[in-house]
C-alpha cells in the first residue's frame, strides 16, 4: 500500500476518482445505511477532510456516482441509434431491457444509495440520469422510426421502467432469470408493438 506521503501527490482528477471508487466499492458491500463519510475516505486511504475537497456533501457525492453509473451503462449496453430498421428496433430493446436488469442486479448496495436514497426525489430531475426521461426518449424515437406504437410517451415509459425494475427484483429474489427475462421480453412486445393500421 503507498504511504500517505505519496498518496498526497495524486493529482485532484485522480484524488476524486479514488474517493468516487472507495465510495462505490463500500456502498455496493453495505449499503447507505449503514455508510458515512468516513468509511469512503478511509477506503480511499485518505483523511475524512479530504473528502470535503471534493465533495460539498454527502449528496454530492452520490449524485457523481449516479452519474458514473449512468456512464458505465451507456459505455457497456447502449448501441448507436437509431438501428436501421424495426427488426434493429426490437433487438434493441431486447438488449436494453436484460442489459437494464443485469445492470441493477450489479449495483447490489449501491442501488439503493443513488435511486432510492437522499437524491431520489431532487426537483428538477437531470435528464441525462432520470431513467424514466430516458426510457420515453427511446420510445419516442422508436416510434417517430415506425418500429413502436405512438404511445404517451412519459406514462408508458413510468409503466416500462417499472417492469423492468421489478425483473430486477424478482431476480435478486431468486426467480430464473431467464424465465423472467422471456416474459418481460414477450410483455414489452405487447405494450409496444404497433397494430395493423396504425399510422407510422
């Protein structure tokens, strides 16, 4: 382990990465309630002081972490769209809705800290790490493209993001998940789907 002496010449950039990490590595273990401040900078080696340079509050912090949590997702499941054609469209949200599920499941602790904990009801929700806001943007390119139902898009998306999050639980409650998987599959389709008729 490199001493404190050397740990203090870390770059800032660096410094915050390695308490945004610590953070994420206890949190996925213990979740945030049973995390303080000075479990993180202890993780990270570094002063409970030393957080407060980087981080304005504890909130702060989490809100960084959903945020790299919505990077890492992005980076590791999100195709370029828009796909090329309706089929493209379906197996987009094939692999969006199991990349969804799996993501949650591998969050463990860490979930709750940045969805469901001291930021969850923030006003005015950030766009880019709202699931829903992001959810009703991708139904309504799917069905600006043709390939989904004109549908409402911030209603259905809440319903569609629900869904998904309970996969995710009945999962982590020990359902198969490919069982679980083909029924969201089959579910989404039927939501979503376009009917004979209906205009592109």
């Amino acid at each position: 382990m490199r001493s404190r002496r050397s740990r203090r010449r870390l770059a800032p950039d660096a410094r915050k990465v390695e308490l945004l990490e610590a953070a994420e590595r206890v949190l996925r273990k213990r979740g945030a309630a049973e995390t303080r401040v000075a479990d993180v900078a202890r993780a990270a080696g570094a002063a409970k002081g030393t957080f407060y340079l980087y981080f304005a509050s504890w909130e702060d912090l989490l809100r960084e972490l959903r945020k790299r949590a919505f990077s890492t997702f992005d980076r590791r499941l999100a195709p370029a769209l828009p796909p090329a054609d309706a089929a493209d469209w379906w197996r987009l949200v094939d692999a969006l809705a199991a990349g969804f599920v799996d993501f949650v499941l591998e969050l463990e602790g860490l979930h709750e800290a940045i969805f469901h904990g001291a930021i969850a009801d923030e006003r005015p929700r950030d766009p880019a790490t709202d699931a829903v806001a992001r959810v009703a943007r991708f139904l309504e390119a799917g069905a600006a493209a043709g390939a989904f139902a004109r549908l409402d898009a911030e209603p259905t998306a809440r319903l569609v993001f629900a869904m998904l999050h309970a996969a995710a639980d009945a999962i982590a409650a020990g359902d198969d998940r490919e069982r679980v998987l083909r029924a969201l599959h089959v579910t989404l389709r039927r939501v979503l789907r376009r009917t004979e008729g209906e205009d592109g």
